[in-house]
C-alpha cells in the first residue's frame, strides 16, 4: 500500500494506530500540543496510568499502548530527538523513531498508521531533514510491506523544501506557463483563420465531406489498450508489478484492476504515477499516457511539475508528491481507483 501525505486532524483517520511524538516520561504534553490532543481524546487518566508502566523510554525508542476512548485504533509512543547542532546523531535517532514505529506497526500486522511530522515542533530538528528522513524511512518499509501510511502535514509551515528545488520548478513553471499563454494567442488566431477558410471550402463546394465509416471495422484496428501497454512496458524493463506499483505509490488492490480490466481508464493521478513508477522518459510518457486519452497540459500546474521530474530523470514521487502538494495541487497515486 501506498504513503499518502494528506492535511488532516490526525485523530480523525480511521486507521490501526497513530503516532503520539512523546516525551521520555511518556507524560502527555501541552493541550496545543499533537501529543495533547491524543491524550485529550484517548482519555487522559486511562492513557497516562498505561504510560506509566512503560516509562522511561530513550529517543529513537517506541512503545505500544491502546488507544483507549479512540477504540480500535492504538497508540504507538516515539521520543523524537531535540535538534543541538547535527553533531549528536539527532539525523540517526529520528530515523530509528519511523523505524522502532513501523517495526510495531508491522509485528501487529497493523494494515495502516498515521505520522505526524516528528521532532519538527518544539523539538527544533530542520523541517527539511524532518521531512526528508521521514520520506525516506516510510518509503523504505512500504517498498517492502502491504501498510498504508498516512504522513499528516498541518501546513506549508509544517515543512520546508529546499530553496534550491523550489525555485528550479518555480522557474520552469513560469517558463512554460508563460510561453503557453503567449503559444495559445497565436493558434487561437491561426485556428480561427483556418476555420473561416474551411467553411467556405465547403460552402463553395471545393472540399467533400467524409465518407461514411464502418464502425465495426475502425474499431478491430483500436490502438493498444492503456492497460496493455502498462504490462507490456513491464516486461520490456523487466520489471516485476510490485516494484512498479509501489515506486508510483498505488495500492495494490488499484493495480490488480488495472491488470483484471482491459478497458480500466485510470485517473490521470493514477497515470501520471505510473510514468514515475515505469521511470519513463518525457517521448514514452506521452506516449503511454495518449493509451488513457490522457495528454500533458502546459496549461496545467500538476501537469507540468510532473514534466519538470520527469525531464531530470527524478524519480521519487514522494518528493514530487511534497512539490504538489506544496503547490497545492492533487497528489499522485495513492489508493483511490
């Protein structure tokens, strides 16, 4: 199952258990704080007695509890490291905490946990390295495990992307929105010139009109289904489907579909992953793409940040994904059909 970065109260996921960012004594924290909240909401007399037993944890360790008035969704503990200088293995712990909390996830056979973004708060550690070593942690476990993973980001302030990046795909969206704009004045006028001449082509009867088609006959010579050329691209890779529906970050109940259903018609969410997930170049993305009726758009803000990747051979969609979202545009794959 596939990493959904998604903006959302994180007690409100139905989801097998969530992920408190905790304190070494595993004491509630604030009533502001995510931690706070989740003993709000799980019962905090109930919560903090079954903490108790289980404190003192160290950073980069996780423990399990119930989740108490949340009813079936449990609570998995992680004490996040405070941010010093780097110089103190604060990159090390915080990725043994997605670790130690997916470890659980996985002995329990949770099929689904949600994260806030940890040690990101009061605890100080970089947004971006945040971000990063939580991108790259999950990916990591659900490349090798069927458990969808919910990342919830509260807002833009909740991360940060690098400067570099951001202003890269900044600059290529202005290029090309703007040299679009400019394209579109000039075929809008071209187009209406060439309208005004075929009309009165046919009013003067200089051009005939087409002949009737065989329906049945045009459609024996359809092109190659969408789902077809997905599995045909496979095997020419030599690729196997789950490395490809999990480096696109589709479910594997969305990918049995597609393989089932020879008519399937994705999404264009859907598509475009796949093209990160097959690694395609721009020419075989279009052209796998046109199989769904589906074209890019240097109208489309999604469309050309997809592009943009895809032109510098960047392939890992959870950074696309964080780029759109940050854009506050659809994200690709996930588990929607």
């Amino acid at each position: 199952m596939p990493l959904e970065i998604i903006r959302e109260d994180i007690l409100k996921l139905k989801v097998d258990a969530i992920v408190n960012p905790s304190n070494r004594s595993l004491r509630a924290g604030n009533r502001f704080s995510v931690s706070g909240q989740i003993f709000g909401a799980a019962g905090f007399e109930e919560l903090s007695h079954a903490c108790e037993k289980l404190a003192p944890i160290e950073a980069g360790e996780a423990v399990l509890t119930s989740g108490f008035n949340l009813g079936s969704t449990q609570i998995i503990h992680v004490v996040g490291p405070r941010w010093m200088d780097g110089q103190h293995h604060e990159e090390e712990t915080l990725a043994k905490c997605y670790k130690q909390a997916l470890a659980i996830a996985k002995d329990h056979q949770f099929e689904s946990i949600a994260f806030p973004l940890l040690s990101s708060g009061h605890y100080h550690f970089p947004k971006d390295k945040a971000l990063q070593i939580a991108l790259r942690e999950i990916n990591a476990f659900v490349l090798a495990y069927e458990v969808l993973v919910y990342l919830v980001v509260y807002d833009k302030t909740s991360y940060q992307l690098s400067t570099k990046l951001t202003t890269s795909v900044k600059n290529y969206l202005a290029a090309h929105l703007q040299d679009f704009e400019f394209e579109s004045q000039m075929i809008n006028s071209s187009y209406r010139k060439e309208e005004e001449h075929i009309l009165t082509s046919v009013i003067e009867n200089k051009i005939s009109l087409p002949k009737k088609i065989d329906l049945k006959e045009f459609i024996k010579n359809k092109d190659e289904s969408f789902s077809d050329s997905l599995f045909r691209i496979i095997d020419a890779k030599k690729m196997k489907d789950v490395e490809v529906y999990k480096r696109a970050n589709i479910s594997k109940a969305v990918f049995s579909k597609i393989r089932s259903n020879d008519d399937y018609k994705p999404l264009k969410t859907t598509a475009l992953a796949l093209c990160i997930g097959l690694q395609l170049n721009l020419t075989e993305s279009r052209e796998f793409l046109s199989k769904a009726g589906i074209a890019f758009s240097r109208a489309s803000t999604l469309d050309l940040i997809v592009q943009y990747f895809i032109e510098q051979k960047q392939y890992d969609i959870n950074t696309i994904n964080i780029v759109l979202y940050d854009n506050d545009q659809a994200l690709l794959g996930s588990s929607s059909l």
